[in-house]
C-alpha cells in the first residue's frame, strides 16, 4: 500500500477515503436538526451528544487517526456502538408512533422490540454494502480486507471484518431491544 515503503505514508485512496467520510460525517451532524423540523421531532439532548461523540470518534478517531488499526478492537466497540444506539432509534421511532395522535396503531411490546431488532441490523447491513461500493468504487479499504501495509487478505480471512461487524451490530441491537422489552412490559420508561 506504500510507494515509497515508508509504513506510515498514505495513498491516494486513504484521502479519499478521510474526505468521503468526512462529508458523510458532516451531512450525518445535520441530520438530527432536519428531521426535528421536517417532522417536529424532539431528539434528547444525551442521545445528540451519544450521536456527536459516536460520529468523532468514527469519522475522526477511526479513520484520520487511524484509530482502526492503532486501537485494539475500535471497530467492533464502533459496530456495538451503533447496533445500540440504532435499535434505541428504531425502539423510539415506534414508541413515537404509538403516542401520536395521527396515526391510529398500538402495538405490542413483542412487535416494537423485533422492529427495533431489524431496523438496527438492516442500518448494519446498509452500512457494510456501503464500504463494499467505496472499496470497489474508490479502492479503498473500509472492509479491511488488506493489512495497513497492503497485505491482502484471502478468504476467511478477508471476510471476517464484515461478518463480525454484523454479528456484533446483531448482539448490540439484541441486548438493547431485550432491554426495551422488559421496560414496554414491566412500564419502566427506559
């Protein structure tokens, strides 16, 4: 992945990538004030900043400071991350929809916590067909399926990146629609 084989030298592809996810990063900033207005939403405050710090420490922390191969393990506290805080999205969005006077729905507490499921793992899903397009669009390596040096991975081996992204994002949405579970059943207001 060097040209001149200096390790720490970056390539082409790696601005591009920085730049890519940069403007996603800043378009994903202005998101939340959109949708509040367009739908007269009201985003919690701790969820915003839950949402800020994620966004620093993907788009900045992961990938222009190279957090993805310097810490231990970043991506998979990454994918948790965001497998929790999207089944906390999906729960919410439904919770939303059954207090609103506008649409006439109820549902029960087992269907809001496997929409919540499936919304979180669909976003995971989403977000991985995404790095699949960039690297084959872009050359670059988002689904680190090539060591920082360039190495490239062959099967299993290039695959487990994806796979655990996933299965992580799975489990995280898993535990917090669980959680959101007992809360609907138990009237706890988690």
């Amino acid at each position: 992945r060097t040209i001149s084989g200096y390790p720490d030298e970056r390539l082409k592809s790696d601005y591009v990538l920085m730049l890519l996810q940069c403007l996603i990063g800043i378009f994903a900033m202005f998101l939340p004030a959109l949708l509040e207005r367009k739908w007269n939403l009201v985003i919690p405050s701790k969820m915003m900043i839950l949402y800020t710090i994620f966004l620093y420490c993907a788009v900045y922390l992961g990938e222009v400071r190279d957090f993805h191969y310097l810490v231990p393990h970043w991506d998979s506290i990454l994918h948790a991350t965001s497998g929790a805080m999207l089944s906390a999205l999906g729960f919410s969005i439904i919770v939303l929809l059954n207090r609103s006077s506008k649409v006439h729905v109820h549902l029960s507490p087992l269907f809001i916590c496997l929409f919540a499921f499936c919304f979180a793992v669909t976003m995971g899903v989403l977000w991985e067909i995404y790095e699949f397009l960039a690297d084959g669009l872009f050359g670059m390596n988002m689904q680190k399926f090539a060591l920082k040096d360039g190495t490239l991975l062959i099967g299993r081996k290039a695959l487990e990146d994806t796979m655990y992204d996933l299965i992580i994002d799975s489990i995280s949405a898993f535990a917090v629609s669980s959680m959101g579970y007992v809360s609907l059943i138990f009237k706890k207001g988690w």
